[in-house]
C-alpha cells in the first residue's frame, strides 16, 4: 500500500508542476511578445502614433505637475530654512 501512496503522490507532484507550469508560460510569451513589439521596426503605423501621442501626454503632465509642485516645495523649503535658522528640530529627528 505504501507503493501506491508514494505512487499517488508523486502523480499529484506532476499534475501541480503541470498546471503551475501553464500561467508561468502564457506570462513568459506576453512578455517576450511585449518585448517584441516594444522594437520600433515591428509596430504597426498605428501604434507608433498611438505611443507618439502618449509621450506628449506624458510631457505634458509631467510639465503641469512641475506648476503644482513648485509653490510647495518653495514653501517647504522656505519653511525648513526659517526653522534652522531658529534652531527647532522637526519631529521626526
């Protein structure tokens, strides 16, 4: 009986490996496809004004993030001079 226990067993271990396996696979050739596609020769037209407009987009958030965050950070590190001109240790220290 303990032949076809270990027997049993070691056929699960197979199925698992099997349909481990299967995701790991499909995951792999997404990426190696992604990959491929991510070469400027192999994208169609279409996409590579799709990937032109989104890295417009892109600078475009990018340089309106650069206007929001520029008044803050003027303010914080005017803030933190004031205060190590004044000698008072933050919280955090």
């Amino acid at each position: 009986m303990a032949v076809l226990r270990d027997l049993s067993i070691i056929l699960i271990a197979i199925e698992a490996f099997f349909l481990a396996l299967a995701p790991v696979v499909i995951l792999g050739a997404s990426i190696y496809g992604l990959g491929w596609l991510q070469r400027h020769e192999n994208l169609p037209r279409w996409l590579k004004v799709a990937q032109a407009y989104e890295s417009l987009g892109q600078a475009y958030v990018e340089l309106a993030m650069a206007y929001i965050v520029r008044p803050l950070m003027f303010v914080h590190s005017s803030v933190a001079m004031v205060r190590r001109w004044l000698g008072i240790k933050s919280s955090d220290e």
